[in-house]
C-alpha cells in the first residue's frame, strides 16, 4: 500500500529521518530499493535538515554519553546522506 506519502518507513519523510537519526533504519541500497527520485530529493532534504539540528545541538563537554550519542546521531546521518546521494546520481 502506498499512498501520497510513498514509500517512508515511520509514514514521512521527517519521521524516517528521526528514525534514522535513533538507529531504528540502517539506510542501504535495499532499504531505497522503490523509491522514487522525488522521494529520495525528500528524503535527502529531511536527513539534511535534522542533520544540521543535530550538529546545533552541543551538550557540555563534560557530558561524555551525550556527546557520545550526538556523535553517533551524525555519523548515521551522515551515512544515510551519503547512500541517498548514491542512490539518486545511479538514478539520473
């Protein structure tokens, strides 16, 4: 079944990125297998967005498992990023 909203995991593009974000979707080749390119464009703006909350976001220095879990929040961004761009440029 897909409807206006396509193929997102977690029903948007927004919730498929915090859900990225959290670890909950490890974003491969497979996981894009479907998507269209306007979706993927999407989906790339949404990863994108909350990556730069992410990095905005600075817990004190001193607070070693939250910076931990910051880090770990953009390195998956990040990847996720990147298999996304992937993806689009073999799609075009």
């Amino acid at each position: 079944m897909t409807g206006p909203m396509g193929n997102f995991m977690g029903g948007s593009a927004p919730a498929m990125a915090s859900q990225i974000a959290e670890g909950y979707i490890l974003v491969s080749l497979a996981t894009l297998k479907g998507f269209t390119p306007a979706e993927l464009t999407l989906l790339r703006v949404e990863i994108d967005k909350l990556l730069r909350e992410v990095r905005a976001q600075m817990p004190p220095p001193d607070d070693a498992p939250a910076n931990q879990a910051r880090n770990r929040k953009i390195g998956r961004l990040n990847s996720a990023l990147q298999v996304v761009a992937g993806k689009l440029m073999t799609r075009s």
